[in-house]
C-alpha cells in the first residue's frame, strides 16, 4: 500500500494547513488536493498497515510516508517542505507550481508566519480559550482568483490553523531546521465536497491508550466522566456546518463538545443536519445505513480497540438536485453524496501490533466503541421519526 515511486529529487511540496480541520489537536496538512498528511506515530502506521479489508471503506487510504522538514525564511516566516522519498501520491502539490483550489492556497497567498499566526489568534479569540466555541469565519478579502476576482464566499474553520501554529511552535522550539520528520499520507476524504460539512466524534467510553502515564489516564478518565463519552460512549469533538442563508459554515470545537448533556448532544446532532434554512432530513436514512454497515464491521473485530479514535460523519452543504449539474455524475447515483469514516488511530490496539511495553491484548470487540455506535444511531434514527 506503499505510493508509487518517488519524483526526481527536486521535487519538494509546501505543505499548508488543512483548512477543513475541525478537530484533533495533531496538525493536519494539505500535500495536494487528494492527499493530506500529519506527524508519523509508529502505532498509526502499524494499523494502516495492517489493515482488515473490512475496514478499509470505513478510513482514509494510506498513501505512504515522505519526509518533512521546517524552513525559514529571512524575515523569520515558518513553513514545512516535504521530500517525497519512500512513497506518494502520484500528484504533488510542488513548490514550482503550488496553485491548485484557492482553499488550499490561503495560508500561502496570505503568508502565514509564526508571528502573523499567534497576532490572528490573539485578535480574533479574547480571553485564555483559544478558540470561541461557537464561530462564522469567512475570508472573501483573502480569496482572489488568478485574474483578481472573488470567488463565491466561502468560511474556513480556524481550529486547523491553531493545530498548525502549535506544531510549528514545538518543531521550532525542539528542532533545527535540518531535522527531518516522517509525515503519513493520507486521502484527503473531503476532496470531493464542495462545501464539506464535518462531525468529528471522539467514540469510546474510554479514551486512554494502554501506555498512558497515570496522570495521562486519570486526566482521560475525567474528561470522559464529565462528558457525554460516559453516558453515551460517543461526544463530539469539533463541527462546521454550512449555513445556506448566511454563505458561512457554523463550527464549533471540543471544548464545546465536552461540555454538552446527553440532550444537547442530541440538539447538536439536529444542529448538524440544519443548513440554516431546513432540516436536510433526506441524509439521514443513508448516514444511518452506513453507521449500521460500520457497525456490523467493528463487532467482527476481535482484539481491537480504538481508544482516542474518530468517526466522521460528512456530507456536503451544496445541495444538488438530481440532474441539475451534467458536470457532476455522481448527482444522480448518490444524491446525498455522505460519507462515514474512522480516523486517529494513534492510540488504537490490536493483536500483534507494536503498541509498547505496556500494551495488553485485549479479546473481542471494543464494547466502548459499539456502545457509542448503538446510541449514535438510535439518536438519528430518533430525528428521522421526529421524535
């Protein structure tokens, strides 16, 4: 599953913030329009590598691992450059001819540095929080196309670029520009929406791996405790939602997230599926479904658990009607165009894999997990039968 092989030598990609992060606290990065990548742990890798083909339609597909390194310019300016050199995609978003979709291209076009970084979020987040939990960004001043034009409006959701300062804050902090990194590659699973509406849910009654410290496991144990991960074994941890009336995306973040009851979990769930208009009640038969074939996929997994993992829930917020746009096939075949996957899986344990000293093996499925599964869809199907 390894990429195809590597370009000629000179052939570097600037790595951006992913602009679609609406989660996680590890920095995503766009390496190009199908493809993103984030800092290399050993265990992720072990499970993409060893994935069951069960489960395969249910996580990005492993791309490969390229090498990353910081650079600074004279005036001080941050950026990752990746060397493409044990597998990739077979497209690269190189530095010779970085263009591609103006939403990747933002943080370059408006030079984000480390300073022009930490000003944005002292100016835009008062307070110690770093982030306001319930937030409509758009950017129409920062977007033009190659002739000058703006573009029709769209809002990027800011918690990428607060991953993306942090990580450049602990590289610059610890390493010298020469230190190389491993990055994993990854399908970009929102590539194909136009306007990508995003659930990220942290699943599990537990979220500990099995070589957290004991401060580490006793911090998990509360949070889980004091959110919606115990009662529900599911809690969300970061939203953008694509709000027709105003062209922006509402998005909240995890520490909203962490704060929810059962029923404004529940009021949450709604919130996601409301574009500011309507409720899209036509997505929720086919989210159902596929939570359900997920569902039946996890209970077969023996010796898995996938302590501090994510499920996304996507859809897109450009609604098409069957047949308007000639240029979009799939319109007609999937008219809901949704999608379900699992990612994060720093912490995840399986049988046989190199998850440290003080990994154990557990036996059949993550019962957490299949809790979180279970309610999730019981909630959903709860809003299609108006209840």
């Amino acid at each position: 599953m390894v990429g195809q092989s590597p370009p000629e030598a000179s052939a570097a990609v600037l790595l951006q913030p992913f602009v679609h992060q609406v989660g996680g606290h590890s920095s995503m990065l766009t390496y190009d329009e199908h493809t993103v990548c984030k800092p290399l742990v050993s265990q992720e890798l072990s499970f993409y590598q060893s994935l069951p083909l069960a489960m395969r339609q249910f996580t990005p597909q492993y791309k490969g691992i390229v090498s990353v390194h910081l650079k600074k310019d004279s005036l001080g300016n941050l950026t990752l450059i990746a060397s493409p050199s044990l597998g990739q995609p077979e497209s690269c978003g190189r530095l010779d001819n970085a263009t591609g979709d103006p939403a990747a291209s933002l943080w370059h076009k408006c030079k984000w540095s480390h300073t022009q970084v930490t000003k944005s979020f002292k100016d835009s987040c008062p307070g110690k929080m770093l982030l306001r939990t319930d937030l409509q960004y758009h950017t129409d001043s920062l977007l033009e196309d190659a002739n000058g034009k703006q573009p029709e409006r769209k809002s990027y959701n800011p918690w990428g670029l607060h991953c993306h300062r942090q990580h450049l804050n602990r590289m610059s902090s610890k390493h010298n520009e020469n230190k190389l990194h491993q990055f994993l590659l990854l399908e970009n699973v929102v590539s194909k929406y136009s306007y990508p509406c995003i659930l990220d849910l942290k699943m599990g009654t537990r979220q500990h791996g099995d070589d957290a410290s004991e401060e580490k496991k006793a911090r998990h144990i509360r949070k889980c405790e004091q959110s919606t991960s115990a009662s529900l074994g599911v809690r969300i941890c970061g939203m953008q939602v694509y709000q027709a009336d105003t062209g922006h995306f509402l998005c909240k973040d995890k520490y909203y997230g962490r704060r929810l009851s059962p029923e404004g979990f529940r009021q949450s769930l709604r919130q996601f599926l409301c574009n500011g208009k309507q409720l899209r009640t036509e997505l929720l038969e086919p989210i159902i479904l596929r939570l359900k074939a997920l569902l039946a996929v996890i209970r077969k997994q023996s010796s898995y658990r996938f302590y501090s993992s994510s499920l996304l829930i996507i859809y897109d917020g450009q609604e098409h009607k069957e047949g308007a746009d000639h240029r979009l096939p799939f319109a007609k075949a999937h008219p809901c165009r949704v999608d379900v996957r699992m990612i994060d899986f720093a912490h995840t344990t399986f049988k046989g894999s190199k998850s440290g000293p003080n990994s154990t093996p557990h036996d059949g499925p993550d019962h957490g997990y299949i809790f979180g599964l279970e309610n999730l869809i019981k909630i959903l199907q709860n809003l299609s039968e108006g209840k």
